[in-house]
C-alpha cells in the first residue's frame, strides 16, 4: 500500500522538470538532520529543490484491527508534524517550498518505487549512521540487494560531519 502526498503529485513534479531534485529521507535518526542540511545547500546551489520523504513505522499490533488502525494513525500523524518542521526548515534555507511524499509500507521498499515513479528525482541523499551497527537500514538495502534497482545516484554523508563541514564543500 502506498500513497503519494497532495504536495509530492506528478502533476506539480512535472511543473519543475528543469530543476534538479535532491530526494532526503525523513526520519528521526540522528544523522538526518546531516542528510537534510547536505541536500538544502545542494539544491540552493544549483537552483534546484528538495524532496522530503517519510514512511511512518509499522503497527506491530494484529490482535485487534482496530488499535492497529489507531496505532497507524497516530504514527501517521507523528510523521505528518516531523514533515512539516522539516519542511519548514527547508523553505528556510531554500528559500522554496519542498516536495512532501508520505507512503506507507516498507521504507526502502517505497523508496525505490517512489524513485521509479518520479523521474525528476536527481538525486537521493542519505546520511551514513555513525553507530558501530552500521551505515543504516536504508544505506544497507541499497547497497546491498536493492543497488540492482537503482537508477538515481546516491550521495551518502558521513554523519559525523558538522554543519560547518558541509558548508565548506557544497
């Protein structure tokens, strides 16, 4: 099941074909905020914009349907606020009013596709986790059994670099 956001529709992606479109995954890690900061200097560099995407996490609760319905909405909700602080942040730095897409689903599942459906999408921009666990879940999907279905570069940023560091090289 999957769902595009009003704001994230074809229609307005196709009104921006000229621009570059840096896609960040919305999450509430530690290291997006990085992601985050390394695509808004990227897209107010080349003139182009950010893309701001969000899957809420599962409701792990089948025995009653409907506080999973509920579990889900509240989740749901949740996402909907972190995407609109982010997006905010966004506009700020930007200077333009981000893509917004929400899905439901599996994250890195609804990744690719979201990449598939929308061809504006230039690049995806992710941040490595700075834990001994690993880059990341979505990190380690793509390069793993998902790399065969990507069609749009990656740029991963060490997420230990500092807001001053990424300023420098972008």
């Amino acid at each position: 099941m999957s769902e595009t956001a009003e704001s994230g529709s074809s229609k307005e992606m196709a009104d921006h074909e000229a621009e570059r479109v840096f896609l960040a995954v919305v999450d509430d890690s530690n290291e997006m905020p990085i992601a985050l900061h390394f695509a808004c200097r990227r897209a107010e560099h080349t003139d182009g914009r950010v893309a701001l995407f969000y899957v809420p996490a599962k409701a792990d609760f089948q025995h009653w349907m409907a506080v999973g319905d509920l579990m889900r909405e509240e989740a749901r909700e949740a996402g909907e606020e972190l995407l609109q602080r982010q997006s905010a942040e966004v506009q700020r730095k930007t200077g333009k009013v981000p893509i917004l897409f929400i899905r439901e689903g599996d994250r890195s599942e609804e990744l690719i596709k979201l990449m598939d459906e929308e061809p504006n999408i230039s690049i995806l921009v992710l941040a490595a986790g700075t834990e001994a666990s690993g880059p990341g879940p979505i990190i380690s999907y793509l390069l793993g059994k998902g790399a065969r279905r990507l069609h749009v570069p990656i740029t991963i940023v060490p997420g230990s670099m500092t807001v001053d560091e990424i300023d420098a090289i972008t």
